[in-house]
C-alpha cells in the first residue's frame, strides 16, 4: 500500500493570524504554503482580501495567490485539482506542503476527496450557490429558491442547504444533478484551527478593517469599479468590495461603509466558525488578545512530533 503524502492544514477564521502562523511553520518545516483562500487568487486584489504582503511572500514559498483575473471563475473543483497537483511537486522537491486558509469548503473538498462527478460548468455554479450562502446565509439561499420555485422552498427547512442548492440547480437546467460523494481522504493530514473567544475576534476584525481602510481599500476597490469588472463576478462580491461600490453610488456615506464592511466580516467570521464545526479532525489552538505566533508555531511543531507527523 502506496504511503499516503503528508499535508498540514491551518484553517480558522478570518483575522486570526493564519498568515503568520503558516510562514512561520514553513520556515521550521522547509514548508511551501498554498493558499486555501477563495479570493487572493484574484491579481490586484490586495487590500480587501487581507492577501499576504510580498515582503510576507518573499518569507515562504506561496502557491495559488495572483493565478486568476478578477473577471474569471474559481471554484472548489479549480482548488481541489491544482492544489493536488502543487501536493505532489512540493513532495517532489523534498519539501512539506502547508495548506492556509479560510475557505471551508474547498478545504473540505481537498481534504474528504470530493468527486465532482457533474460537469466542470455545473460544479462550479454548485460553488457559486455555496459561496453565496456561506456570504449571505442560508436564509438569502432559501429565498433566492423561493423567487424562483415558490412550492419547493416551502417544503424544504431554510437550513437544509445541500437540497435548497439541487433545488435551484433543478430549476435551472431540468437535469437531475448527481450528488458529490465523499471517500477516504488520499493525504495523511494534521489540520490545526486558530480560533478565539468571539469578542475578541469581533474587536480584531474591527480593527483590522479599521487598517484596510488607512492603507487605501477605497482606492483599490474604486479602480476595480472604474475598471468595469461586472459587480456580479465572483471577485467583486468580496466582502469589502460590495460595500465600497454602495458607497459610489451614493447609497451610504463612507462612516456607514466602513461600518457595513465590519458587520459582514463578523458575520463571516461566525459562519466559517459554523462551517468548521462539519470537520471535526481539526486540533483546535485557542489564542489570546495577543497572540504570539512563534509559540503558537511551537505549539503546532509539539503535535505534530506526537502525532509522529515529523522526527522529533
């Protein structure tokens, strides 16, 4: 039986750190980072995607950042395929893949060997769908089935998300869609969740929108508008992005923006913490209000040597 190939993950949600956790782990590990994160593979997309810096890239070897235009697609389908891919060559170069990101599903797709037995074109509308209910929740989901089959949405529970996306799919094409099945993962993974008490995530969120505003998120997201990238595009609907353009046309005032931007990315926050909740192989790390990565990377380092994952 052919060994499987080691993977580490660091997931958790958004503002705790992943980045610095990640390099630092690299460093100790000979480690090459891929990013888990649906939005910084779009180029020029800097600020509002929280996307390492290339003083932070020059650090650590980093894959899919900067590998799609901001009017493309990128699906969990995309992800699960060339993330495999960068696996193997990292292994092949004597080095540990080190997986970092926020994005549940395509983590989960990676991990638990999606198959996406449907076509390419569908698998990603199905991301689409999932990615608007993981923005917008399960309710915006279940309504946006309602506008469409209003005696269907009634039959279905609002949080019964899988058949309020096969339900929409139906609607659209006619055509059954086949279920994704999930099978033995194919990497030997130790997957690490940073997480912290909900107050004070809530007031690093706040501040660190506080920060992307200082260093030009108006600016970024005013070029992209005039550029003409369509606001319905899977990059345009970052978080961030959307409530600048509110802002443009005239609809809040720059203070209510930026409070509209805080407000969406805690809600964000608590659904990727809904989200994770479906992974239960995650070793959990619980920082303070100050965290200090290199402990938190020996803290890692220390499971890893227990779970006989690296020499001691």
């Amino acid at each position: 039986m052919t060994a499987k190939e080691k993977v580490v993950v660091i997931l958790g949600p958004t503002a705790t750190g992943k980045t610095a956790c990640g390099i630092l782990l690299a460093q100790k590990l000979q480690g090459e980072i891929i990013s888990g994160d649906s939005m910084l593979v779009f180029r020029g997309m800097d600020i509002a995607t929280a996307k390492p810096t290339l003083q932070e890239r020059a650090l650590a070897v980093h894959h899919l950042i900067d590998v799609r235009n901001p009017e493309e697609k990128y699906s969990a389908f995309d992800f699960k395929r060339e993330a495999t891919a960068l696996i193997q060559e990292i292994h092949g170069r004597g080095h540990l893949p080190i997986i970092v990101g926020g994005t549940g599903l395509y983590l989960k797709a990676l991990l638990e060997n999606y198959h996406f037995s449907t076509s390419e074109e569908q698998t990603k509308r199905r991301q689409d769908l999932a990615e608007y209910a993981d923005r917008y929740g399960n309710e915006a989901l279940h309504q946006k089935l309602e506008k469409l089959d209003e005696e269907t949405a009634k039959r279905l529970k609002i949080n019964d998300r899988r058949r309020i996306i096969r339900a929409i799919e139906a609607w659209e094409d006619g055509d059954p869609v086949s279920q994704e099945k999930d099978s033995e993962s194919p990497f030997d993974a130790v997957v690490f969740g940073l997480t912290m008490e909900r107050a004070l995530l809530y007031d690093r969120i706040n501040r660190r929108v506080d920060l992307m505003v200082e260093e030009g998120l108006f600016d970024e997201a005013r070029f992209f508008y005039d550029q003409g990238i369509p606001l319905d595009s899977q990059s345009m609907k970052s978080i961030g992005y959307r409530q600048c353009v509110q802002y443009f046309r005239g609809e809040w005032d720059k203070k209510t923006a930026v409070a509209k931007i805080k407000q969406a990315t805690r809600n964000f926050a608590k659904r990727q913490i809904t989200w994770y909740k479906k992974m239960p192989y995650i070793h959990w790390l619980m920082l303070d209000a100050s965290p200090y990565y290199p402990a938190i990377a020996d803290k890692m380092l220390k499971v890893l040597r227990e779970r006989q994952f690296i020499e001691k």
